[in-house]
C-alpha cells in the first residue's frame, strides 16, 4: 500500500472513530489506525517523499515569510518585459538584518495554482529573480532562496522568449555574487527550475523535500517509456534529502513531524530562523572573494562528486 493510500484508509478511519460509540469498535479502530501510521511512516520509500513534497498543505514560501521574516516588500517585473507570479521575490528583515528573499510559488487551490502557473516559473521569473539578486548584492544585502518548482515551464511562448538562456545566466551571475546565499529546497527541488535559484553558499533541504534532475515520471518516461514506473525510478535518482546529504550536495536537513509539515508546524519556522541567524553570522564574516572562491570549490567538489 503507498502512502497517499495509507493517508486515504486513514481518513476513512477517523470519520468512522469520530461517529463510533461502542467502546470495542472504537479500540479496534483507534489500534488499526495506530498499526498503519506505524507502517506508513516507518518505511517511507523515496516514492513517498515525493508524495509528501507534493501535498498542498505543505507551507509554501509566503507562510515562511510570514512567520519568519518582518517588513516584506515584494517587488514585481524583470523590467524587460512582465511580471511572472511563479517567482515571488522582495525585500525583508529577519529580525534587524535586511535580506533579499525570492522563491518558487505553487499555490493551494486550482486557482492559485492556475494563477502561479503550478509554480513553473517562465523566463521573466528568472531574469526577475535575477534582478533582485543583483540589487541585493549592490546594497550588500543577504540573499535566502526557497525552492519548491518541478521545474520551469517548458512551452514553447517560454523557449521563445529565452528559457535556457535565462536559467544559464543565474547560474553564472549566482557563481558570483558577492554577498551570502542560502537555497532552501521546502518541497519539490525539480531540474534547472530549482537549480536557477539554488547555487547557493548553503543547500538546505526539508526532511520530505526532493531534489533532482526531473520528475519521476520523467525519468521512468526516458529511461523505460514507461510513465507508470515513477517509484522505480525514484528508488534510482537518489532524490531525497538523505541521499544528497550522504553526498555532500546539501548541508544540513531539518526534521519534520509524522505525516509531514502542514501550516500548523510552528517548529519548523523557529528552526529555520535560528540557523540563518547562526549561518548568516558565519557567512558574514568572510569577505566576498572568500565567499566566491568558497562558492566555486563547493560545486566543484559536487560536481566531481556526481561524476563518481
């Protein structure tokens, strides 16, 4: 049984505990529902975590600007052309430190989603995002990414208007940037969608957040033709947070609760805050030739890594 269907028979179970009297009934209720979460989240296949990077009801990236961050102003347009929602990007405080926040939006309902494009950012996201960071870097500010995106959007209106050339260009000026950067990957880290806002000083990643070259169902469609061997596929691309910490690729994970994060995870929030004061007084210190030539050795060594 996956897990979304563990998740579904449990559903089912506690509208059936909510309307159950009989005392006995109620017990073998309650212990079924015991056994299965004990299964489910004993055992969670790398397949699973992509589930739980996918759930709606994972925080995305304005609940953690909302509870980690104060004073946000979202700034708008890549002054070339428009404005792409699916990259949401401004300027904030944690506590008395200004930074330049920019991430990936998803949304919560089809309509959100439809609005955020399912957060499959176009170009002028990327050239956006750029300019933020750019700015960030002429005022010294720190720069804090969140990722969340299977990828960016593949249309043809997108590749027209310069896709790969706009994701090329971040990973360039980002290998740059003389002022500290901190990726954190919250849900789904997909192909150069991700990559263009994660050449980082740092790679954070959720405990239930992925982080790969493509989807699943992409590999599984590429490599068998065959759509439907997503988990398979999953078990192969090392895609999880452990794998790539194993790795050396991220440098730190943060926990989550059983059943993953939801918008009531409080703790998640007050962690996250913490290790960027902490991080950033670290990162602050060096000055920025350090901090590019540290930057460059670090994906170096990712690189020689991934090709082992």
């Amino acid at each position: 049984m996956s897990l979304q269907q563990t998740e579904e028979r449990i559903r089912e179970l506690d509208k059936q505990i909510s309307h159950t009297e009989d005392e006995d009934r109620l017990n073998e209720l309650k212990k079924e529902k015991k056994l299965l979460l004990s299964e489910a989240y004993g055992n969670i296949s790398s397949f699973d975590r992509v589930y739980l990077a996918r759930k709606s009801a994972r925080p995305c990236v304005r609940d953690y600007i909302d509870r980690i961050f104060t004073d946000f102003m979202e700034l708008h347009g890549d002054r070339l052309m428009r404005d792409d929602p699916a990259i949401l990007g401004g300027i904030a405080k944690l506590d008395e430190i200004p930074v330049t926040i920019i991430g990936h939006c998803k949304g919560k309902s089809i309509n959100e989603n439809l609005k955020f494009n399912f957060g499959m950012p176009n170009p002028e996201g990327y050239r956006k995002a750029l300019r933020l960071m750019k700015q960030a870097e002429k005022f010294k500010r720190p720069i804090i990414t969140f990722i969340d995106t299977p990828g960016a959007y593949p249309g043809l209106e997108s590749e027209m208007h310069g896709q790969g050339e706009a994701i090329a260009r971040n990973l360039m000026e980002m290998g740059s940037l003389k002022v500290p950067i901190i990726a954190i990957v919250i849900g789904e880290g997909g192909s150069g969608g991700a990559l263009a806002l994660s050449v980082a000083d740092r790679i954070w990643m959720l405990e239930n957040a992925v982080y790969s070259i493509l989807s699943p169902e992409g590999f599984a469609s590429i490599l068998w033709k065959d759509a439907s061997r997503a988990r398979e596929a999953a078990e192969l691309m090392k895609l999880t947070a452990y794998d790539l910490y194993e790795r050396g690729i991220v440098d730190r994970l943060f926990g989550e609760p059983v059943g993953g994060l939801d918008e009531k995870s409080r703790s998640i929030y007050v962690r996250i805050k913490s290790a960027l004061h902490n991080e950033l007084a670290v990162l602050s210190r060096q000055n920025a030739r350090t901090l590019v030539e540290l930057r460059y050795k670090k994906y170096r060594s990712i690189g020689d890594c991934s090709a082992k």
